[in-house]
C-alpha cells in the first residue's frame, strides 16, 4: 500500500524553471456558471457579488496557468510510480485510485478563488479506480463520497471492512 497525497495544486503553486513559460494561452473554463450574468438565484452573499472585474478575471487564468504547470509534477511522478510497477511486474496487480479532497471555485458564480462552497465546483471531485477486475472505462452512477474510500480501500484488500458510516463501492 502507497498513499501518495501530492500538494500539488495547491499555492505555491511550485513547478520546476522550465514550465514558467508554459501553457501562455490556457484559461480557466468559461463555463456557464463563469462569472454568471443572473445570480439572483444564488444563496446569501452570493447574490449580492458584482460581475468580475478584468483584472479578477486576468488572476484566475493566471493562477490556473500555475496550477497546470504544477500538476505536470504530479503527472510525472505518477507516471514514474506506474513505470516502476511494470518494470516489477506487479502493474497488473495493483489497484491505483486517484482522488482529491475538494474541489476548487474560479470565478464561477462570481465567486472569487477559493473553496468551501456547496457549488458542483467544490464538492465534486475525481474518483478514478484502475486495477484488476475493474473494466477500463466503466463508472459507476451512485452518490459517493470521501468517507467511502476506506472501506473500499478495505473491500480491496480483502480486510475487514472497519467501523465507519461509509460504504464500499
């Protein structure tokens, strides 16, 4: 068992010299919810937030330039993890789960950066399992949460499920 807890993206946004001049163009998503026109909807103080600014939106994408440049840290430690596994010949034993804590909010429903909201942008995060009797490809629809991932890790492992309110998927 490895439990490897990146800190990648998280400030200060660390990447190695040669990325500074990466991924110039990227933006954050303009999704709907971006900087939303009507958030009379929206709860509390929320419906009360001014439209972004040029200058709010000019730090969200380029905060999200520096969380791309340092997730390719983590994308390249990952692959190393999954390229020493195979020179084992332990990959196609090995189950890998990608997951994350949170999620993270920029500039969607104005919202300045940062998280702790009840947005789909806080609260939604990836849960990606690869290992052997998993069908590459395959989802699973259910409500799930974090407190789900120790029994899974558990139901894996063949070990006694502990004492939690959570459920294996």
């Amino acid at each position: 068992f490895i439990y490897y807890a990146s800190y990648s993206p998280h400030t200060p946004y660390a990447s190695p010299p040669e990325l500074q001049g990466s991924f110039t163009d990227a933006q954050y998503p303009r999704t709907p919810d971006f900087d939303e026109a009507d958030v009379s909807d929206k709860f509390g103080l929320t419906r009360d937030r001014a439209p972004l600014s040029k200058s709010d939106i000019a730090t969200i994408d380029e905060t999200f330039r520096k969380r791309i440049r340092s997730l390719q840290v983590l994308d390249q430690t990952v692959a190393r993890l999954v390229q020493e596994l195979k020179d084992q010949g332990t990959l196609d034993n090995t189950y890998l789960i990608f997951t994350s804590d949170n999620g993270y909010h920029m500039g969607n429903h104005r919202r300045e950066i940062g998280k702790y909201t009840q947005f789909q942008t806080d609260v939604k995060v990836p849960f990606f399992i690869r290992g052997p009797g998993i069908t590459p490809g395959s989802t699973y629809d259910d409500l799930a949460g974090n407190i789900d991932i120790a029994p899974t890790i558990a139901d894996i492992a063949g070990a006694q499920t502990p004492q939690v309110d959570g459920e294996s998927l």
